[in-house]
C-alpha cells in the first residue's frame, strides 16, 4: 500500500509511541535492553517500523525538514533488519531511551502544523 507523507509521519508517531508507553508502563531500563531476548524483539520490531516509514517519505518532505535524520532512522531499519546478527545494544538502548522521545515530539509537532 502506497501511503502519503502525512500517513507515514502519523504511523511514525503511533509506532513510536506505543514503544515509549510500553517502555514506560513496563518501567523498563537500558540495562534490562541488554540482556532479554523477548525485549529486544518487542523493540525492534516498532523501531523497524519506523524506519521503513521513514525511507518512504518522498525527498521533497524530507528536504523541507532536516531537523528529523530521516537517513539515520531508516539506515536503522536496514541495520536491524540485514545484520541482526551484529545489532550493537548499547546503540539500540541509546536510540530507544535518548533519541526516539525526541523523534515523537518532533513528529507529532509535524502533524499538528
């Protein structure tokens, strides 16, 4: 399905932050990321998401908004998704509890202008 930039950016929002919820409602810490296999699939699934949301807004979008590092997100997806093998935690934990609030906010800032 072919979606539009404004569809990508809502589904980008929703999948964000309904990981933030989870991490929040679970109390879940980077250490806990490091060791439990059923955490780091629940994570890395949305975190997919995301970036394949994000690989798919048109050039244009991207080019009118370059405070959001639309590259970064979806380098992340290909990472997550080509070399799961090699995921670096410490990075994933970094993206999930420092980087991605950010991303929301400013994403939900994008839909509401």
């Amino acid at each position: 399905m072919k979606y539009s930039d404004e569809q990508r950016l809502h589904k980008i929002y929703e999948k964000g932050n309904m990981l933030l919820e989870y991490i929040r409602d679970h109390d879940v810490k980077k250490d806990n990321l490091m060791n439990d296999t059923a955490l780091q699939w629940l994570v890395t699934t949305p975190l997919s998401n995301i970036g394949e949301h994000a690989y798919y807004i048109s050039d244009e979008y991207k080019v009118k908004h370059p405070e959001i590092q639309w590259n970064m997100i979806a380098g992340l997806r290909h990472r997550l998704v080509h070399d799961y093998d090699g995921t670096n935690w410490f990075i994933i934990a970094d993206v999930v509890f420092d980087e991605l609030p950010v991303l929301v906010k400013q994403v939900k800032g994008l839909i509401s202008a």
